[in-house]
C-alpha cells in the first residue's frame, strides 16, 4: 500500500477517517469537517450514543452535501494515554475497516482532540505503518479474479500539520514495515519454492540495499566441519547453506551486532519423522531465519548506525537413505562432539555450528538467535510471548521492556547446571534432547555450549514466527514476528 502526506484541510470528496477522543471529542479538524457536512457527524455521534472509545467506530455513508462518500469515525480513547503501540495498531484498525469498504483510496486526519505524550508528526506516522503492516498480504499463487481474495485498499494519504515531522518519522518506519513484509513473505512461501539455495538466492537480494552478502555452500562448510549443521540436511537432495549479511552503519572497526537464526526450510523431522497432521506448517520452521533476513532488510533501508551481522542456517530435514539416524555421533564445528538422538531436535544442531561459526568470526558484542524450537514453549507461553534464556541480565531486561514497547513481548525463562546435566551423554559430549522434562530449557542450554561466553539472548519463536494471535498489525500466517523488537533493540541502545 502506498502512503503520502498532505497538509491538513478538508476534503471535498472521497473516503476520510477521523479521530474522536474519549467523550466524543471532535479536534478542531473534526469540527470543520463535521461543519462541512451540515452538522451530519454530530448527529450521527449523538444518535448512535458514540463515545470515542478506543478502538470503536462510526461509518457515516454519504454524509450531508459534503461530497465525500463516506467518513468513519475512530475513536482513540484518552489522548493522554496513548503510545506508539496504541497508534500503530489503530492504523491497523483503521487499514482492516477501509478494506471492507471497497474504497481504493482513503484520507486519514491524524488529528485529535486534546494532549497526548506523542508529536503530531509522530501520530501520523505511527497510522501509516500500522495501515502497512496490516495490509499486507501473500497471494500470489492464487490465480481467481474474486475481489475478495484482495484488500481494497492500495493508498491511503494521511492528513496533518505536521507534515514535514511526519513525513521524516515515516521514513524509518516505512522500513521497518518493508522488512517485517520481507520477513512474512519468507514464512508463507511453500517449501517447494523456498528450500535452502533459493531462500540465499533471495537474502542476496538485500545488496542492492547496501548489505554485504556472502554464502557458503556445503563444500565450504566441510572446510570449516560444519557436520552438525551439514547432518541435518545430509537426507535432502537439497543443498545446504550458510549466509552471512553485513550491515556497516557504523564506525569502521567496531564491534558489531550479531543476530543467528534457524533456517529450516521443510522439517519432517527426519528418520525420527513427525506425524502427518499438521506437518504442512512445517515450511515454516524457517521463521527464525526470516527474521534474521527481514530485520537486516529494516537495517538496512533505514540506513542505521551501527554494524549489524545476520547469519542463517539454511537446511532441509527430510529422511533418506543418506539421513542421519538416531544414535549418530557428529562432531560440530566447536569440536565438541554431538549425540543425535531424535532427529527431530535438528534446528539446535543447526544454531550449535551457526552460532560457533558467528562468535569465532566477527567476536560480537552479543549474538541473539530466533528458532522455532521446541513445542515445549507453546505448552509454556502459548502464544503471547516468546520464550528468553540468556546469559547477560542486562540483554534481557533490554530486550523484555523493549517487548511491551512493540508489542512482541518475551518471557525469560531459567538456565542452570541442574538443567545442563540433563543433556550430558556417555558416548559423547552431549546429546541434542534432554528428554521431555523441561524440554525448551534443555534446547537453550544445549546452545548455550556453543556460544562461547559471549553476551547471548536465545528466543524460542515457536508460538510466534508462524500461525501466531492475529493482532491489528498482522493479519497473515506467516507473521514477521521479532523484526520490529530488534530493530528497536539497535536503535535504542547500539547506534551512535
């Protein structure tokens, strides 16, 4: 959807949408409009007993000799209490409300009555990344011509007095959205189009943005005995892959930034294979990776200061011939020796090289990595927040208050050398599943082996990467879920 700003003043025709305080506030805008259609608004306030309560509406149809088709009124409870989160997603409820309305084209006064914490500028801008973000959606294998298959919507222009604010506040946001839709369409893809070569095909797209991309392929990787990594894949007929994206915003020579994520691509779960039902989602166990691609689009298009590394790890899982099996002994590229006894627990085999590999190359001031993990975290959070366990107190409080910000909130849960006993093994150093008990735990402290003491954050994304709550903002299977979080993370605390 395309997004313009324009001068606040009164349309003589088309779709508008107004906002209304709590109490039926009308701004001075509001007024004038309501003035242009002959008192139409207040009556139709008045009669249908509209109070301006957050997220309530009013669709007033051909109001008055105005000229304009129609004017919904959104109310924005208490101007006072409002944040960028509660603007963000009101775009969004104001993009899903123009949808049904089967207007191509849609004014937005984002003006209101009473103070507010936030600018002008900043109001406007914060409806136009939610209006993004929720109208984004993946059709393109759909091949009907039934208009209901796509939002209505394709622009939307948001009127206010702070034009030039808003337009440079936008900007960053506008990124950000193209980054989270990045990330999303990666999840939706079916696993027969994105499998690990095409899906580096597609991160390599990110330099025409400015981002240095490398990728390593399998004969590489046995170079740098990557073999847990290459053992996960060893059953597909597709190649695996390993990519490596550089941002560098920031002053030459500094440390930089490191984000790991899981890549694969199709899990069946291998020779330990997964029950038919529900298998399907399993494109999506690449939600990780999408993240780590999709935030390194954000980074880049926003021009951030700072230097940032994306580092994914792209494999099928499938059972053949040429699998691993269950009692396997890999050795990583850490050296340390690993005993497969599910197959199914793949993507920490994949994380323990890509995560070894990214610590002993670029020596980060910190690695976080995204996987969909472990079922176990649904079982625990659901899918309300994701699951943290980390080693450095301060990376976790950072990236918990950074959650309520945005809205894609974390939860930590513990690490311990009880829990870290439980994946010791006889034969070898230590074994991929823990068992049942504590099974998210066992997964994070199995990865924690292979970080190498440097500042670490694991989130398991299970309940969020994919077939997550639908909000305001996300509409679509594939979520996008931890590109807004992160990069809120690098604006906040790590740019100069």
């Amino acid at each position: 959807m395309k997004i313009k700003f324009q001068a606040l003043a009164v349309p003589s025709s088309g779709t508008l949408v107004i906002l209304v305080a709590d109490g039926a506030k009308l701004s001075t805008f509001g007024k004038s409009v309501d003035k242009a259609t002959g008192g139409q608004l207040g009556r139709a306030i008045k009669t249908a007993e509209f109070t301006g309560k957050s997220d309530s509406s009013l669709d007033v149809v051909a109001p008055g000799t105005s000229g304009l088709d129609r004017v919904i009124i959104f109310g924005v409870g208490k101007p006072g209490e409002l944040t960028g989160l509660n603007v963000e997603l009101l775009g969004g409820s104001i993009a899903g409300a123009l949808a049904t309305t089967k207007s191509a084209n849609a004014l937005v006064a984002a003006d209101i009555a009473g103070s507010t914490k936030l600018d002008e500028g900043d109001i406007a801008a914060l409806i136009a990344s939610g209006m993004r973000l929720r109208t984004y959606a993946f059709n393109k294998y759909k091949t009907g011509k039934d208009d209901k298959k796509v939002p209505h919507l394709k622009s939307a222009t948001m009127l206010t007095g702070a034009l030039v604010a808003a337009r440079k506040a936008f900007r960053p946001l506008d990124a950000i959205a193209t980054g989270v839709h990045m990330a999303r369409d990666l999840v939706n893809e079916p696993a027969n189009i994105l499998y690990p070569v095409e899906f580096a095909a597609r991160a390599k797209q990110l330099t025409k943005l400015g981002v240095q991309v490398e990728v390593l392929g399998e004969k590489q990787m046995e170079r740098l005995k990557m073999d847990a990594l290459l053992g996960v894949g060893s059953g597909s007929v597709r190649e695996s892959r390993l990519v490596v994206m550089r941002w560098n915003g920031g002053p030459k020579g500094e440390q930089p930034v490191a984000f790991v994520g899981k890549g694969v691509t199709f899990d069946t779960g291998g020779i330990s294979i997964k029950p038919s039902a529900g298998m399907e989602d399993m494109k999506g166990d690449m939600g990780g990776a999408a993240c780590v691609t999709g935030l390194m689009a954000a980074i880049a298009g926003r021009k951030a200061n700072a230097n940032v590394i994306g580092v994914i790890g792209l494999v099928e899982n499938m059972p053949d011939g040429k699998a691993q099996r269950p009692g396997d002994v890999v050795t990583s590229m850490s050296g340390q020796t690993i005993a497969v006894l599910n197959t199914d627990a793949e993507g920490r085999l994949v994380l323990a090289d890509a995560l070894w590999y990214t610590q002993k190359r670029f020596k980060p001031k910190f690695m976080i990595d995204l996987a969909t993990l472990t079922g176990a975290i649904l079982v625990t959070l659901g899918k309300e927040h994701a699951g943290l366990f980390s080693n450095n107190d301060e990376l976790s409080e950072r990236l918990h208050a950074l959650g309520e910000e945005t809205g894609e909130k974390v939860w930590r849960l513990p690490l311990g050398s009880a829990y870290d006993k439980l994946i010791d093994h006889e034969v070898a150093d230590v074994k991929n599943t823990g068992g049942r008990l504590a099974g998210s735990i066992t997964a994070a402290q199995f990865l924690q082996r292979f970080v190498n003491k440097v500042p670490w954050v694991h989130l398991d994304v299970a309940g969020m990467a994919m077939a997550a709550n639908k909000t305001a903002i996300n509409q679509s299977w594939g979520s996008g879920w931890g590109v807004r979080l992160l990069d809120r993370l690098v604006e906040r605390h790590y740019e100069k």
